[in-house]
C-alpha cells in the first residue's frame, strides 16, 4: 500500500508514525523542532489520515505498507519513532527488520497484550449520523454524550472531513470498529531487537508501568526508558519541548 506521508528538512531520515485515531498531522509540531537536522516523514498509517482504506489491518501488514515507503524512498537506514499504535508498528518492524532501523523510539506503549479499551471512544463514533450533521459543532455536542473531554473529542475531530454529502471520516471506522483488538496484539514471543531503544513514557500515563521492564529487557536488550513529567498518553501533545528534547539526546 502505497501511504500518504509528509517529508520535510534536511539530514539522516527519521520516520514518524502516529496512534490510534490519529494522522500525520498530530506530529507537526515536533517536525518544526527537527527539520534543520533530519529529513522527516511524517506518515499516515493504513485506514487513518489520507492513507488508502483497507479490510485488512494489523501489524503484519502495517510493517509491509512502512518497508514499501522506505524502499520506495531509497533509504536503506532510518531512524524510526511510533507513538502507541504507531509505537506498536514500529517495534514489530525492527523486529522484522532489524537491519534498517539505526535507532528506535517508542512512545507510550509497551511489547505486551493490551485489551480492547477504546469501546467508548467507538460508540460514540459510530453514533454519528454523518448524514445529519450540519457543522462540527453538531458533531462535538453528540460525541460529548460519550466522550466528555473536550481535547480527547477535539483529537478525534480531526479525522472529521467534509464530502459532497456533507461530512466523512477519514479513518475507516468500520474496520477500525470490527478489529480494534488488533491494536492490542503483544509482540511476537522471541522477537528481539538488539539496537538502541529509547522508550519514552507520560509520567502521568499507565501504558507503560513497572511489570512492563523484563518484557522491555527481553525485547530490546539495549532500551533505556525515560519518563516525561506532567503528560499522559498523548506526551507529544502535552510536552512538545521535552518529548523533543529526549528525541534528540538519544539519537544524537
């Protein structure tokens, strides 16, 4: 699958890969920081963002659709970085693809199993009629039934477009909707990649805890994980700077 990206500045290739819900655009701010001392691309993974929708969707084929775009681009090295989903893409490829991935950073997420809990963030999207929606704001108010933070519906807003019948997600709900326990699959028993790692972690968060260390250890021998005070999940919305600052301490 041919994935829409982003590339921009100057200087060894890091790739970029957003979350769950996501797109490339989350990443922007963190681009504008590096772009005098890397090449960015920002992308858009399968059934999110601009990228091509898609029946099938896991992490199989997530690391096919990412080894395309780096080939396609000629780059035989990268610097590769994933924030949950994303981080989850991006452990699975340097496993598979060890010899193309100079550093790793993962943000947020752990190698294990997680179970399914986005179902209230599903059912409030699902319970859009998008047929019906006259403005974004029509839209807010019905999500806010379900989701009652506003920068949790603001997020998942951007996904909203509009069409020539009005309104459309750019994520393919419905796939996302009848396989969201993809997302949570663990990484294969065995897999290891033996390059650095950098695992950056919301203090604030609780996808990345204590029980996590010997499967970080067991995956990624040579990791370090650094905690980002006062952000949560979303660290690279809420502490632009100092996920940056992290990003280029570890590669340097």
């Amino acid at each position: 699958m041919k994935l829409n990206y982003k590339k921009s500045g100057s200087g060894p290739p890091l790739v970029i890969l957003h979350g769950l819900f996501g797109s490339l655009d989350n990443w922007f701010s963190i681009a504008k920081e590096l772009v005098e001392h890397y090449t960015l691309y920002l992308v858009d993974q399968r059934n999110h963002g601009d990228s091509p929708h898609s029946e099938e969707w896991n992490y199989a084929v997530m690391v096919e659709d990412l080894k395309e775009l780096i080939d396609d681009e000629g780059l035989e090295k990268i610097y590769l970085m994933g924030h949950s989903m994303g981080g989850k893409t991006v452990m699975n490829f340097a496993v598979t693809y060890p010899e193309r991935v100079e550093k790793l950073i993962v943000a947020d997420i752990a190698p294990r199993f997680y179970p399914i809990h986005h179902q209230t963030i599903l059912e409030g999207l699902n319970s859009l009629n998008l047929k019906e929606i006259k403005s974004r704001k029509e839209a807010d108010d019905q999500l806010a039934q379900y989701i009652p933070e506003l920068g949790v519906r603001q997020f998942l807003l951007k996904s909203l477009t509009r069409d020539r019948d009005g309104f459309a997600w750019k994520i393919n709900l419905k796939v996302i909707t009848e396989k969201i326990e993809n997302v949570g699959e663990a990484l294969a028993e065995g897999a290891v990649f033996e390059g650095p790692t950098l695992f950056l972690a919301g203090a604030d968060s609780n996808y990345i805890q204590q029980k996590d260390l010997p499967d970080l250890e067991a995956h990624f021998p040579n990791y370090e994980l650094e905690f980002i005070t006062n952000a949560g999940h979303w660290l690279h919305a809420e502490q632009p700077h100092a996920v940056v600052e992290e990003m280029r301490r570890f590669l340097g």
